[in-house]
C-alpha cells in the first residue's frame, strides 16, 4: 500500500474539508463532520483531518498509476476551490 500525506496551512480547514468530502460525495462514498472525512474512491482512499489553521491530507493506493491519480484528484480539487488563498498541496511520500 502506498501512503502520503500534506498538510497545508489554511485558516478555512474545515470549510475546504466539507466541501471537499461534499463534491467528492457526488460520485463516491464520503464521510465527514467539522474535523474529519474519509472519501473511498474506486483507485484510492483520502482521509482530512481539519484544526484551526491546517488541513492535514491523507491518501492511499494500491500501486503507482493510482497512487498519482489519488494525489492529483485531491490537489486539485482543493486549489480550485481554494482559488482565492493560493494554496499548495506538497505531498510527502511515506515509506
């Protein structure tokens, strides 16, 4: 299983978290309240745990080619929604 996880600073943690899970619910199974969500994609699963300042990402697959889409599915999204922050999504890879 390949894991990674980002954390990114943002004073809208729990707002991006919900709308996140909420989008993403659409078309997959997600789950989440104010500090934490779990979205089961088909290639991949992304855990969010929202504080005060940090969004902190999670996400894992079963090999590369997955690894990548979930990674960039999630990085995505949150910029997109984030347009007005600027935020990045820097991915730290977990042995």
């Amino acid at each position: 299983m390949l894991q990674a996880h980002a954390q990114v600073q943002t004073p809208k943690a729990s707002r991006y978290l919900k709308a996140l899970c909420n989008h993403f619910n659409r078309k997959v199974s997600a789950e989440y309240n104010d500090q934490h969500g779990s979205v089961q994609f088909g290639f991949g699963v992304c855990t969010m745990d929202a504080s005060a300042d940090v969004l902190t990402l999670r996400v894992q697959a079963e090999d590369v080619d997955n690894f990548a889409r979930v990674k960039w599915v999630v990085a995505d999204h949150l910029i997109r929604f984030s347009s007005d922050e600027g935020l990045e999504v820097v991915w730290v890879n977990q042995a």
